[in-house]
C-alpha cells in the first residue's frame, strides 16, 4: 500500500500521516492455508521444506516491515500465527475428520 502512495499521491500530508499510523501486520495464516498447503495451485508447498518456508516469510516479512521503516513509520503491532489448523477457516477448506485441528496443519507449521 505504502508503495502505491507513494507512486501516485505521495506529498508531504502522505508522509506526516503515515508517520503517525500505527501498521498492523500480520504474516503466516494466509500464506499457509492459501498457498503452501495448496499444491495443486502452488508450488510453494513442492519447493520448500515447512522449515526453509517459514524462512522465506520472516525474510519477506523483515523487508516490508524494513520498507515500511523507512518510509517513516515507527509503530508497528506484528502478529503470527497462533494455533495454526485449528481456526474455522481450514477446518471447513481441509476438513479435519472429527477431530478440533485439521493435522497436516497442525503439524507442517
């Protein structure tokens, strides 16, 4: 977003504003359900171990957020992943036969 700004309405109002935002970041979740656990469309999930992928987000998370830095902003509330596979989302897109957790989840994050 912050590049979009900057590309097509940045001036000096944009700066004092995003200077005083506080960005919310959230990284894992979505890169997960919809991306790694999906090779049928992705080849995320064929290419990375669950260890060299979550690797590969925190170096992309740690860019962005470097980005963000230095377009001047200074307050920042990251959140990741809490009890992966168990949300309602991927137990409805997995199914999680009877159980709380869809497990290949559970287990490859």
């Amino acid at each position: 977003m912050v590049g979009m700004f900057q590309k097509d309405c940045w001036n000096s109002a944009t700066d004092l504003l995003l200077r005083r935002c506080i960005y919310s970041v959230q990284i894992g979740s979505n890169d997960y359900i919809n991306n790694y656990f999906k090779p049928e469309f992705y080849e995320t999930g064929r290419s990375f171990t669950p260890s060299e992928y979550a690797t590969l987000l925190v170096q992309q998370l740690s860019l962005q957020l470097k980005t963000l830095y230095n377009y001047g902003a200074r307050k920042f509330a990251v959140y990741g992943i809490g009890r992966f596979g168990c949300t309602p989302y991927p137990i409805l897109v997995f199914g999680s036969n009877g159980s709380q957790c869809v497990l290949k989840l559970k287990e490859g994050a």
